[in-house]
C-alpha cells in the first residue's frame, strides 16, 4: 500500500511527447485523491521529479513524493546511463529532431573505425556548451523562451563527467549508442560534438534513459499504467 505524504518514490517510463512536468502535474490529482481515500489526508501532496527528461527523450523519470521530495538532489547526483542513436551527415538547431534540419554533410569518408576511435576523446571530466534550446536560465528567463523570440543566446560551459561511452551498432548514417554520464549533461550536445568530432555534423535521432544510479527502466511503468494501478486499489 502506498502512503504519498510519508514519501514514495516512484518509477515511471517517460513517453514520448511528454515533458517532464506533464507527467507530475498528471498523476498529482490521483495521489492526492488516493491520499484522501485510503489515509484520510487532505491538501496538496508534495510531488516533484528527480531530473528532467526532453520531450522527445524516453525512459526512467523518478518522482518522489511527501518526505521523499528531500532526496531529489541526492537521486539528481547519481550518474545517468542512456542509450540512444546518433543521425550523421546533418544538424538541426536544437541537435534533435525538435528543430528540422538545416544543414547537410557528405558522409561518404566516415568509416567504422573513425566512428569508434573519436568516442576516446570524449571519456572523462569535460566543459560542456548547453543546446540553446534549453532550460537553462538567461537573464531570468529559458533559454528556449529567448530563442524562440529571435533573441541571441550564448551559453556558458558547464562541467560535466562521461564515464562510458560505446557504440552499439553502426548503420551510417545511424549510430547507436550508450552512454553513462554525471548529473547536467545533455546527449543532445554530445550529439553536435560527436559530428565536430568527424569533422562533420551529427544530430539526436532518439533517446533512451536506461538508468539512473542503481534505479532501473525495466522495472518501471507507463504513466497511465501506474495511474490504474492506484485507481484499483
């Protein structure tokens, strides 16, 4: 049985097209509906997630509720692994398949062997320049919300780790891969300097959160999935 107000946390396999946001503000009105049902508890529940997801991202996004909301940060620092398939020979402005593509490249150079031995280079304690289409604060505002208004940004590097990096299957101009990395890095950016790397252009074609720390996607459930289950019990 579940108790919100003491503190949960909660497992959910993020789907595509939904932000981060949209699955708390989701299921906030059924775990205050749960709380008041079977524990008598009425008010607002403290929900908040531990690390956001993009919206085209899928995978693990971890909620907590109640006493648990104490322990996002520590759950933010853990480490992230994600899998996830890199397009070359073109870019987009927000290195994913957001924004439609604006350049194109030549590809045919590119062996197998390249692909492989520039993953090296990017193993280890990194600066790393933000997608201007972020949420990075400019100014007080998103960096996405300023972009969007025709308004130049430049983002300043930001520290991150990459603790693993291979690649999984090559079907030019498709590459898949895995990743494991600190808390604040963004693949999409890996993305763009993953083709700066070949001395071409690269962009985010999909992405996966498989882990986060010892947490698991495979043991958690679809957002309407988790909704019926507190809805039977």
């Amino acid at each position: 049985m579940f108790h919100f107000s003491d503190g949960e946390i909660i497992l959910i396999d993020k789907e595509i097209n939904w932000t981060s946001f949209d699955v708390v503000n989701y299921l906030k009105p059924a775990i205050q509906e749960f709380e008041e049902k079977k524990h008598g508890i009425k008010g607002k529940i403290k929900i908040g997630h531990a690390g956001t997801l993009d919206p085209l991202a899928t995978g693990l996004l971890i909620l907590c509720t109640g006493k648990k909301t104490k322990d996002i940060q520590k759950l933010m620092d853990l480490r992230k692994t994600y899998i996830g398939t890199f397009c070359l020979g073109a870019t987009t402005a927000s290195f994913d398949k957001e924004q439609p593509i604006h350049q194109t490249f030549d590809i045919s150079s590119i062996t197998e062997e390249m692909i492989h031995s520039v993953t090296k280079n990017f193993i280890g304690k990194q600066l790393q320049v933000p997608p201007v289409f972020s949420a990075v604060r400019v100014r007080g505002k998103r960096a996405y919300e300023l972009v969007r208004q025709n308004v130049e940004v430049e983002l300043k590097p930001k520290p991150i780790e990459i603790y693993r990096f291979e690649i999984t299957n090559i079907r030019l101009p498709y590459v898949d891969f895995m990743i494991e990395c600190s808390k604040g890095t963004y693949i999409r950016a890996i993305a763009r300097d993953f083709g700066h790397a070949l001395n071409n252009g690269a962009y985010l074609e999909n992405l996966r959160r498989a882990k986060i720390g010892e947490y698991d996607v495979n043991d958690a459930m679809k957002v309407r999935e988790f909704l019926n289950l507190i809805k039977r019990m």
